[in-house]
C-alpha cells in the first residue's frame, strides 16, 4: 500500500481525539436527547481506538481488553438511557432537554 | 485574757433583730419595742460587766485586753481571718457609748414610733445595726471591721429608707448606701495592703509591725505604708462625712429621728474617726496623711458651719452642725493626737444625741413638722424640752465646765501646740460659728411668739420621751470631768485609755503647753464663743429672719454651696452617659451586631449557591465536561 | 506465532481513507436534520472504526466491534428513534455555549496533539516488530481471566443489573395503568 | 462506699430522665416523682463525699471510677472526683431539688420538661466529673441539647432566637476544643487521653506560639464561651431573659460555673507554662476586668430586671475571671468560692423573680413598684439575696470577692483597684432595682396580680437563703474543701512562674 509520511501511531491518535472532540461538541449542544446519546456513543468510540493503537504500540493485551470492557458497559449504559429517555419523552412529551426544568433550585 | 462574755454582748442585739424582724412581726410599737430595748439593755449590761473585767486587770501593757475567739471566718493562702472579739481600754469606751445611748434610743423610739403601722420594722433594723456596730467595735481583725462596717452601712440604707413610700427617701439611703460604698473601696484597699503587705489583718498584730525592726527593714515598699493610711483616710472621710464625700449625711435626715441620732450623730459617723485611732501607730507612719486629714478636717468643719448658719429645717441645721464637729475631731487628728480626738467623739456622742432627741421630741410635738420657721415660744410650752436642749447647746457650743468645753479646748491646745497660732485661729472662726448658727437654732425654736398654728398646739412628749433626755442632759454636763487639762489637776482617763490600746507601741509625745499658754487660751475661746452666743440669741430673738452671711454668701450657703449638683453634673451623669454609650457600642452594635450578622451570612449564602441549579440538564453537562477535563489536564500538566 | 510480525512503521492509504471518513460520519451523526439521520450515520461511524480495527490488526476487536456497537446498540438506537417518531430536530442553536464548546474542543485537540509530540518519553518506541498475537482474542481472553478477572465478573453483575433495570423501566412504560400522560 | 456511687450520681438522673418520659400522661405524679427522685440522688452525694474524704491519694485529680469506653479513641470512661468538682456537684444537685420543688403544682411544666432538666443535670454532673477528654466533651456538648430545647420550648416570647444564638455560641466555642483534643489525640506518644497522661504529655514544646499553645487556646476558648467572658457573652443576657425560671436558675447556677471550672481543671492544670506567660495571663486579666466593669454598665443600662441580673452575673464570672488567674491561692480559693456562693445568690434572685413573673408576666422595671407592702416577706428575701450578690459581708458574695481581690492585688495592684469599682457600680444597679421593685408606691401591675406564694414555692427559696447565711459565715469549711485540689494547682503555677 501507498505509505503517507505520516506514522501509522499519530494518525490513529489523531483520528481517536477527533471522534471524541466531535463526540463531545454534540453531546453538550444538541437539544436532542437522543442525539446526545449517539454523541455518547462517539466519544466512547474514540476512546476506544486510543485505547486499542496503544496496546497495539506497546504490543500488550491490557488495552484490548480494556476496549472489551467499555464495549460492555457501553451496551448496558445505551440501554438503560434509551429506556429513560422513552419514558421522558413519554412523561414530557419530547426529547428536548430544555423542557426538563423541574429540577429547578 | 480569754473572756466568753463577749460574744453576748454582740448576740444579744442580733437576737432581738431576728426576732422581730422574722419572728414577731407584731404592728404595735410596745411589744416590738419592748423586745428591741431588752436586746440593747442585755448587750449594756455585758459590756458594763466585760468593761469592769477589763479595768480589773492590771498586766503589762501588751497583755490588757480580753480575747473571745469564735470561729475562722476565712483562711487561704496569705489571707487568714479568723472571726475574734476582742476588748481594749478604747473598744470598752466606745462599747459603753454605743449600748447606753442605743439602749436610750430605744425606749425614746419606743414611744416617738408609736403610730407608726409597721413599726417591727424599724426595730429589727434598729437591733441589727447595733450589732453590726458593736461588730465593728469589737472585731480584733481589719476583715471582721469591714464586716461591722458594711453592715453599719446597710442599716443606715434600711433605716433611711424607713418610710419608704415617699421616693425621695429611698433615694436619700440609696446615695447614703452608695457614698460609703464609695468609702467601703477606700477600706479594700486598705485591707488588700496589710494582708499582702504586712501579712497580717490582725490590729494587734499590725501595731506590732510599727516598731519590730526586722519588719521595717525587709524591704516593704514606701508606696504601701502611704496606701495603707491614705485609703484609710479615704474610708474615714466616707463614714464620717467629710469633704468630697459628706453629701449623703445631710439627706440621710430623711430617715426617722431616732435614727439620726444613733447613727448620724453618735455612734456610726464616728467609727472612721474611732478606726483611725485603734490603728494610729500605723497611720503615724506616714505624716503626709496626717497633714492631709488635718486640712481636711479644717475646710469641712468652716464649710458645713458656714452651710449651717443658713439652713432653716432644724434637723439640717443638726445634721451640718455634726459634719463640722467631725470636722474638728479630724483636725485633733491631724494636729496628731487620737486622744483629744477620741475625747470628742465620746462628748460629741452625748450632747448630739441629746440635741437630735430633743429636736426629735420637738417635731413630734408640732405633729412632724420641721421647718423653723413655723416654730418659736415652745419654751413654755416644752419645759424639760427646753431645758434639756439649751443644755445641749451649751455643751457644744463649750459652755466652761460642760463636756464640750473640755473636749474642744482639748483639740485647740493640741492644734496650738502642733500648728501654730494659724491653725489655731482658723479652728477658733469654726468655733464662733458653731455658737452663731446652734444659738440661731434655740432661739428660733424656742424663744419668740408661735410662728404658726402647730407651735401653739404644741405639748411636752411624753415621759417615755423625755426621761432619756434628762439621762443624756446629765452625761453632757458631766462627762467632760474624764478628762482635765493639765491646769486642772492631772486627770487624763483618756488619754492613758488610747495610749494604752496601743499593745505597748509608744508614740512620740506632743509639745508640753505651758500653764500660762493654756489658760489664756480657754480665756479667749470661751469669752469669744459666750458673747457670740449672747449677740446671736438677743438678735434672733426680735429679727428671725436675720442674716449672719453677707448677701451673696448667703444664696450660696442656702443652696449647700452647689455641692450636690457639682457632683451630679461632674461625676454622676458623665460617668452614667459614658457607661450607657460604652455599652451601646461595645454590646448591641459590635458583637450583637456580628453575632446577629453572621446568621445572615449564613442564610444569605444559602440563597447565593441555589442560583446554580438552573436545572436544565445541558448546563450541568456542560460544567461536568469542563472542570473534569480542567482537572485531568492540570493533572497530566502536573505529573509532567 | 508465525503469522509474521507487522511493523508499526507508518500508516497506509487505506487507513487514512477509512479515518477521514469515519470523522466524515461523525459530524453527519452532529449535524444531520433528523434524528434517523444521525442514527444511520453514528452506524456508519461505527463500522468504519471496525474496518480501522482491522487494519491495524486486531481481529478480534474488529469483529466485536461490528458485532455489539454496529450491530446492537446502533439499531437500537434507530428502534428507538422509529418508536418516539420524533419532529425532525433542530440544528443545537449554536449560541455561546456552542462556540464555547468549539474552542474548547478545539483546545483539548491542541492541548493533546502538542503533548503527543512534543513530549518524547510519552511515545517510546515500542518493540518494532510488534507481535500480531498480542491482540488477538486468545491474549486477550488470556488476559481477562488472570489480571482482570475481578472487573470481568463486575462488569457481568452490571450487564445483568443493566437488564433487570431496562425491563423494569420498560415494564412501567407498558403498563396500562400509566398510559395516558401525566401518570408519575 | 464503692465507687459505683459516684458512676450512679451521673447515671441516676439519666435513668431518670427516661422514666419521666414514661410518665407522658399524668403532670402532678411527674411532679412528685421528679421531687423523690432527688433523695436517692443525695444519698449517691453523700456516699462519694465520704469516698471524697477517705481517699488519701496525693496528687491531682484522684479518679474514682473507670471503665473503658472507646478504645479506638484511646480513651476510657474515668471519673474523678477532688475538692474542684465536688462543691459543685454538691450546688448542682441542691440547686435541682429546689427547682424540683419549685415545680410542684406549675402546670406548664409538662414531664418532658423534667426529664429535659433531668438529662441536663446528668450532663453536667458527668461533664464535672469526667476525667478523659473525650468523654469531657461528650458530656459538656450533651448539656447543650437539652438547654437549647429547655430555652427554646418553654421560654417567653423570642425564645428561638435566644435559644439559638446560645446554641450557636457554645457549639462554636466547643468545636476549638474539640480540634484541641484531637490534636492531642494524634500525637505519636499519647497512651491515653485520660487527664494524667494529658498532663504528662511532654513534646508539645513550650513558649508563645508553640503547639501546646495552641492547644491552651482551644480549650481556653470553648470556656470563654461559657463562662461568658466579656467579648463573648452576649449570648447570655437573650438567653437568661428568654429562658424559663428553672431553666435560667440552672444556667446561672451550674452552666456558667462549668466554664470556671473548666479553666480552672482543663487549662491551668494541665498547661501551667503556657496560663503563666504573661501575654496569655494579661490579656486574660484585661478581659476580666472589661467584663467586670462593662458588665455592671450593661446592667446599669438595662429596664428588663432578667437582663440586668444576667449582666451583673457576667460582672461576677468576670471576678472568678480575674481570680483564676491571680496565680494565688487566695485567689484561686475565692474564685471557686465565689461559684457556689454566685450560684446561690444569682440562683435565688432568678427563683424569686421567676415566681413574681409567673403572676405578673412583666420584665420593666417601670412596671413594679410597692413590692414591700404588697408581700413584705417575700421583698425581704429579695433584698438578702440582692445584697448577697453585691457582695455584703455577712454573705457569702463578699468571701469570694476579698479573696478573689486579695489575690490579685499580689501580683497586678492596679487589676485589683479598679476591680473594686466593680463592686461600687455592682451596689448602684442592683439598689436601682430594689428601689424600683420593692419600695415606691404599689403599681397598678401589682395591685392587679396579688403575689400570694404556695407552699412549695416557700420551699424552694427558703433553703437557698439559709444556705446563703450559713456559708456567709461558716465559708472556711467549703475553702478547706477545695484546699487540697487548688494547693497543688498554685504550686505548679508558682513554680512555672519562678522559671
């Protein structure tokens, strides 16, 4: 394959920090519940792929696994959120966060 | 000598008060009174018992006085006071003035209260000052005196305020209570000094210090020799009414007149005087004091005449009549002889008594009424009244061979000898005015036409009245014969009695006055005051509202010289506002203010943090994802 | 052990394409108009990063990857979407808090690229011919039941947890009682 | 003669307490119960004063009674019993059967007010008699609680605000003290937090600034608080107007005092260099005399009677104050003196008031007047113990007071001066109100509630005057008591102060 100047390891870290930046930006800004979830799910990606080029860099399974077990929570955590957002949206009539303002001081 | 009966001597009285104060309680003025006066006649008659005792004995100097030890009062650490009674040649004087002249008081009062609706009262206050008295002039320690003297001066407050529904008499034994408060400090002072001074509080004990040499040269500091007499001076001119603190005698004639004459006249304004003499070695110690009491003693004896001469209530006339003659006994100080001093007090005692009884018997004839000015010509109708009291005034004004010639001649040949002819003049002006202002007084009260309609009702008092007078009458002509000069024949009881209280400390002897020196000068005294006297009662007699002052003088001399409202405008309001502000300041607006203000801190807080629940969930994530990352970048910023 | 050993050595044309279009998804799954959208989008994410795992070499991260992210939580997440049937939502009003956001995002990137680079004991040079079999599933399930065994077994009570929670909380979703609105 | 008596004297009210709340239904048997329950509790006094007096221990602080408690904090449940805290405890439970009987017949005083009183005074006794500092903590934060809700429950009309501002006071106070032991309690060579192995601690270094110095402040402070010492007591006047009678009498009686003996058993005992410097001993001196004298003008200032009592006791804890650190055994002898003879006198002033409110329900002194001729009897045990406050001789006011000057006059003449016109401005406030309640003509306010006492009420101030008389002249047996305990204390301060 075609080899860019650039090192296989700095590119993976930079494409891992741009998931999570990305990931973050819409987590905090969309209005959307839902899609703040999937912004969730991105940033979890990105950790995910800076966690598995380093175990590959130091050739130790440790990062591996340690993907493995943010996959897993990653799955329960989508699941019960989701759950919770259906019954706001049920409770509230929709996804959008600013309309849960019961918790006012 | 170890003697028991001395402590029936100080329980009689106190019995007597508890019984009627707490037990009796009975509203009519014979039972109470009766009861009173048999505690007094008990303690009289122990005292006379324990004086006999007493003169039996004829030991050393050191050992002549009788001991009654009681308990311990208090002891810790440097301050030991144990509770003794104990009885030299001067208590035993002052014991027999105080239980006779209580014991007269108390059957006068018997009938002068005899309308009075809770007269039970007056006679358990009456009882315990006497016992407080005889406290004061019994206790061996300085502490156990402050106990006597204390307790004198709560039941002048009680008995002043007797009639306590008029306000103004309250007032007057609050400021009676307070100036001798005022006076009490002085005393503390005193005490503090020879306890941790001179180690001891013991009189006895505290007269040895003045020659054991060892004492005098361990180093005790010169400032506590001054001190130690300078506050008791200053206790004495509380007590004993002179200059800056006499204001409250001259109130305290509100009280009833029994109570005047006991104690504003013979036994409770002397104790400072008497106090001064037992201790006198001491006080010897530092002349600067003594000189101080002399002028003391001179200005208030020419300031409360001066007042005297202008007053038109008979009892204030009274009351000022007995500042100055303090007065005097503190110039016999001050010219450095307790002896003449005390010989005055003793005089002083009888024919001020006698002088206050009468005038009692005269306002209980005109139906309480004390202005002289509705009096006069009760001479024919008060006849032993009359007599008795001119007899007093001759006794004070120093009639030859009455007590008050002996007496005050004394004082002058002693100021003589120590001040000069100066000191002698200034006592002699005194002198002459204390025969003006008491002839004005007699023939105002009973020469002339009745000035009003309660002179001419006026009646003689009834016996129970006047037979103490007749008693005090006789004791003021002849108990001036104690003590006779040398011209007379050598007859000093008195002054061997003072000498002799001393526990064996000899004190340096006067200037001798030579026989010449000293007939002249009871020549001139008594041929001035006689034909003062004379001018003063022929005068009185046509004009009764004659001025002896010159005009502005006498505005001056009416209002007491401004002296009351000096100290209300000086020392009593500006010390109160102070008070008042510092207190403000100092409590409600700092630290209430801060205690106060930092509750609403608190609250005010709590308000301030809920602004940060805003509730909607972004802006919590939003700050979650910012201070973690802040955190783990300073971290990894950190660990680099 | 004799599948040879790759060299870390610098990265190929084939993982560049995969990662710039894998960033290209995620800023759809940011910026798409509807939520079906953003959720077909964040599945697209997901597979592209199975394809990067791939080629860097760990299968068997690759094929999880496909299996559980791509496969199950992305539907899900389009399930749900179908189910709330939502208004197609507006673009996030990018107002302060956005642009606040945006640089700060834009700093961490720096922050971290320059702590990358600049920092030389960060990035040793791991072993050069780094052995293939380090990430591949039997070291890692090696791995799990020696030095991790503990946040092994955790993380099944949290996935059993996970489960009776969501059917709890969708239980009370289907129970008649709360179906009309308002019921707590 | 065991040692479980003195144990019982803090356990017996506590029980006590817990059967009072049994008692929620019927008020007249909680009363009479409450009255009973005091006579097993004098037996208890009298058996640990004969432990007291057959005890030949030298040394400071014999502990009677010890058990463990806690050894995680290293500290175990002793008690100690010496000539300090037994005139005291003695005050304490006198002072509660007067009160008790005070309490017969009043109907607003429900059982859950007597069990209250009852807790409070098993704190307080155990506070005086702990001789662990853990436990001495405990104790003195549990008399808090039920102050607070004695003051707050059944005062008069702010009382919440008082109560609180007493509770936060105190709480402050107590948490200096409680960072003063546990700092002691991490320190490498402490064995035990008991009291001895306090006193032994060595390494905390000496001198101004040094840490044992820090730990004298923070035990000093929590007193100050207490005691009230003068910047710090405005507490006291919203806490004594607002409190109820027997609540008021209590605080004046045994609470203040615990502050006094706090300093005298937790701070010049155990830390004598440090009490001895003569920044610490001055700024303490000055602090006494400011209370003294702008106590007395806070009283002057007062027309509410209560506030002016509880001023003048912050004049006279100013004394003990300057007793305590004369350095003198004349001093330290009067101070303690002066509690119980100011528990007394300011015990039987709070009583009687207490009862003359319970009719008129007035504080203004311009409300009174012609109190002599409506119940002459009753005035005239307010005059002996007004006099007895101000310290007449023949009372015990006037022991504690000479003593308490005598002292210092040794070593700081001009403290001692003008200390005595805390005596004069004592005589003109306390006279101002006799004169405003006693004499004058009857007010329309006492005309209108006639003041006729019951029977208990006689009886519970007639013990508190006899025993005002009795120590006025028999003071040397209760200064004998405290003899031995204070000779030891002074010996250790003199000898620091020649070093």
């Amino acid at each position: 394959m075609i080899s860019l100047p650039v090192g296989e390891l700095e590119f993976h870290v930079f494409v891992s920090i741009a998931l999570f930046a990305i990931g973050a930006y819409g987590f905090l800004c969309k209005r959307s519940g839902l899609i703040a979830l999937m912004c969730l799910e991105l940033m979890l990606n990105g950790v995910n792929l800076f966690l598995m080029t380093f175990s590959k860099h130091h050739s130790s399974p440790d990062g591996a696994s340690l993907f493995l077990f943010i996959v897993l929570v990653a799955a329960a955590e989508a699941a019960i959120a989701l759950s919770i957002f259906v019954i706001l949206s049920r409770r509230f009539g929709s996804v959008v966060l600013d309309d849960y303002r019961r918790l006012k001081g | 000598m170890i003697f028991e009966g001395l402590r029936w001597i100080l329980l009689a009285p106190l019995l007597g008060a508890v019984l009627n104060g707490v037990i009796l309680q009975n509203k009519s003025a014979k039972i109470s009174g009766l009861v009173a006066t048999l505690a007094s006649l008990v303690a009289f008659g122990f005292s006379v018992v324990a004086c006999s005792q007493l003169s039996g004995l004829n030991s050393a100097p050191e050992q002549n006085f009788l001991i009654d030890p009681l308990f311990t009062w208090m002891s810790s650490g440097h301050v030991y006071v144990p509770f003794n009674l104990e009885l030299t040649s001067i208590t035993s004087v002052m014991l027999l003035v105080i239980t006779g002249i209580g014991s007269l008081i108390h059957i006068y009062s018997i009938s002068y209260l005899s309308e009075e609706e809770s007269p039970w009262r007056f006679f358990s206050y009456l009882n315990l000052f006497l016992a407080a008295m005889l406290v004061l002039v019994l206790a061996s320690n300085l502490a156990v005196v402050f106990l006597g003297w204390e307790g004198v001066g709560l039941c002048s407050y009680l008995l002043i305020g007797y009639w306590y529904k008029k306000p103004e008499n309250t007032a007057a034994g609050m400021k009676a209570f307070i100036t001798n408060r005022v006076g009490d400090i002085g005393f503390l002072i005193a005490l503090f000094v020879a306890f941790s001074f001179f180690q001891t509080g013991d009189i006895s004990r505290l007269a040895e210090r003045v020659n054991d040499y060892a004492f005098l040269s361990s180093g005790v500091p010169t400032w506590a020799w001054y001190t130690f007499a300078g506050s008791l001076l200053w206790a004495a001119t509380a007590k004993s009414a002179q200059i800056p603190l006499y204001i409250w005698l001259p109130d305290a004639m509100a009280g009833p007149t029994p109570v005047s004459a006991l104690i504003h006249a013979a036994t409770m304004v002397t104790s400072g005087i008497f106090l001064i003499c037992r201790v006198w070695p001491l006080f010897a110690m530092s002349p600067v004091i003594v000189d101080a009491a002399f002028w003391i003693g001179m200005s208030t004896a020419w300031l409360a005449a001066l007042i005297a001469v202008s007053q038109t209530d008979v009892k204030k006339v009274l009351a000022y009549s007995t500042v100055s003659q303090l007065g005097f006994m503190f110039v016999a100080l001050g010219a450095g002889s307790p002896a003449a001093a005390f010989f005055h007090v003793i005089t002083h005692a009888c024919f001020k008594a006698l002088l206050f009884l009468a005038a009692g018997s005269v306002i209980h004839g005109m139906h309480h009424k004390q202005e002289m000015s509705l009096m006069g010509g009760l001479k024919d109708k008060m006849k032993i009244t009359h007599v008795c009291f001119l007899i007093g005034t001759l006794a004070i004004i120093g009639f030859p061979l009455t007590a008050g010639f002996f007496s005050k001649d004394m004082i002058l040949a002693k100021v003589f000898a120590a001040q000069g002819v100066f000191g002698y003049i200034l006592l002699l002006g005194a002198a002459l005015l204390t025969a003006a202002y008491m002839f004005r007084a007699y023939t105002l009260c009973f020469w002339g036409g009745a000035r009003s309609e309660y002179a001419q009702k006026a009646h003689e008092s009834d016996p129970l009245m006047y037979m103490p007078l007749v008693v005090l009458a006789f004791l003021s002509l002849f108990i001036g014969w104690l003590e006779l000069p040398e011209v007379f024949g050598h007859f000093t009881k008195i002054t061997d009695w003072v000498h002799s209280s001393w526990y064996g400390v000899g004190v340096g002897e006067q200037a001798h006055l030579s026989h010449l020196a000293e007939w002249l000068l009871m020549l001139i005294t008594s041929v001035l005051s006689l034909t003062v006297a004379y001018y003063s009662f022929k005068i009185y007699q046509r004009n009764p509202e004659f001025k002896i002052l010159p005009e502005p003088l006498h505005k001056w001399s009416t209002n007491k010289f401004y002296v009351d409202e000096a100290f209300e405008l000086l020392l009593i309001k500006p010390s109160m506002k102070a008070g008042r502000f510092i207190n403000r300041i100092s409590d409600e607006t700092t630290f209430n203010g801060l205690a106060n203000g930092s509750f609403r801190f608190t609250r005010l807080s709590g308000r301030l943090l809920a602004l940060f629940h805003t509730g909607s969930v972004q802006t919590y994530a939003w700050h979650f994802v910012f201070w973690s990352s802040l955190i783990v970048g300073a971290i990894f910023l950190w660990t680099l | 052990m004799s599948e040879g050993i790759v060299v870390m050595g610098q990265v190929n044309l084939f993982q560049v394409v995969v990662g710039i279009l894998a960033l290209a998804a995620a800023i759809g799954v940011v910026h798409s108009k509807s939520a079906v959208s953003s959720a077909l989008s964040l599945m697209a994410t997901l597979f592209l990063t199975a394809f990067l795992y791939f080629a860097k070499g760990a299968y068997f991260a690759g094929v999880v990857q496909v299996l559980i992210y791509a496969g199950a939580i992305a539907v899900l997440f389009v399930f749900i979407v179908m189910l709330l049937d939502l208004k197609p939502s507006r673009v996030a009003i990018p107002g302060q808090k956005g642009v606040a956001l945006l640089a700060f995002a834009a700093t961490a990137m720096f922050v971290v690229v320059v702590a990358l680079l600049a920092v030389p004991g960060l990035f040793e040079p791991g072993l050069q011919e780094s052995n293939l079999t380090a990430l591949s599933a039997k070291a890692i399930s090696y791995n799990f039941v020696s030095t991790y065994m503990l946040p092994f077994q955790a993380t099944g009570f949290l996935i059993l947890a996970a489960i009776v929670g969501v059917i709890m909380l969708a239980k009370s979703v289907r129970s008649p009682s709360n179906e009309s609105r308002g019921e707590p | 003669m065991d040692p479980i008596n003195t144990a019982m004297l803090i356990f017996w009210p506590a029980i006590f307490a817990f059967l009072l709340f049994t008692f929620r239904k019927n008020k007249k048997a909680a009363q009479w119960a409450n009255m009973v329950f005091h006579l097993p509790w004098f037996w208890f006094l009298y058996q640990s004063c004969l432990l007291w007096r057959s005890s030949t221990a030298d040394g400071m602080f014999p502990i009677v009674f010890n058990s463990d408690f806690f050894p995680l904090l290293k500290s175990n449940f002793a008690l100690g019993l010496d000539g300090l805290n037994l005139p005291l405890i003695g005050l304490n439970v006198f002072l509660s059967f007067c009160l008790s009987l005070y309490a017969l017949g009043k109907e607003k005083l429900s059982s859950s007010y007597l069990a209250l009183f009852a807790l409070l005074n098993a704190a307080s006794v155990g506070s005086l008699m702990a001789a662990d500092a853990f436990v001495f903590y405990i104790f003195w934060e549990a008399m808090l609680i039920p102050m607070f809700f004695l003051i707050g429950i059944w005062g008069s009309k702010n009382r919440v605000y008082a109560a609180l501002k007493f509770f936060a006071f105190t709480m402050l106070g107590s948490l200096a003290m409680l960072a003063a032991i546990l700092y002691l309690w991490v320190q490498p060579d402490i064995q035990s937090m008991g009291w001895h192995s306090i006193a032994q601690l060595g390494l905390l270094g000496d001198g101004l600034w040094s840490p044992r110095f820090w730990v004298f402040c923070g035990f000093l402070i929590a007193f100050l608080v207490k005691i009230p010492a003068w910047p710090l007591h405005v507490w006291l006047p919203d806490a004594h107007t607002e409190a109820p009678t027997g609540a008021s009498v209590i605080l004046a009686g045994v609470l203040l005092k615990l502050g006094v003996y706090g300093i005298a058993r937790w701070c010049l005992a155990l830390f004598p260099s440090i009490a001895v410097l003569d920044v610490v001993s001055f700024t303490m001196k000055v602090l006494a005399l400011a209370g003294i004298i702008l106590g007395s003008y806070g009283a002057l200032r007062q027309t509410d009677i209560k506030r002016t009592i509880a001023y003048s006791s912050v004049a006279h804890l100013g004394f003990m104050l300057l007793g305590l650190f004369s350095f003198q055994l004349a001093g330290f002898q009067g101070a303690m003196f002066q509690n119980i003879a100011h528990g007394l006198s300011t015990g039987a002033l709070f009583l009687i008031f207490g009862i003359i409110y319970d009719r008129t329900h007035t504080r203004e002194l311009s409300d009174y007047g012609g109190l002599g001729i409506v119940n002459p009897r009753l005035s005239m045990l307010f005059v002996l113990s007004v006099m007895a406050s101000i310290g007449l001789p023949g009372l015990p006011g006037f022991i504690g007071e000479f003593l308490i000057l005598n002292g210092t006059f040794v070593l700081s003449p001009w403290f001692a001066f003008f200390a005595c016109f805390g005596i004069l401005l004592g005589a003109v406030y306390m006279l101002r109100i006799v004169r405003g309640m006693i004499y004058g003509e009857t007010s329309s306010v006492l005309k209108s509630h006639p003041i006729k006492l019951s029977f208990s009420e006689w009886g519970s101030i007639i013990p508190m005057i006899i025993a005002m008389i009795v120590l006025g002249f028999w003071g040397q047996g209760l200064i004998a008591v405290t003899a031995r305990a204070s000779a030891t204390i002074i010996y250790n301060l003199q000898g620091e102060i020649l070093r």
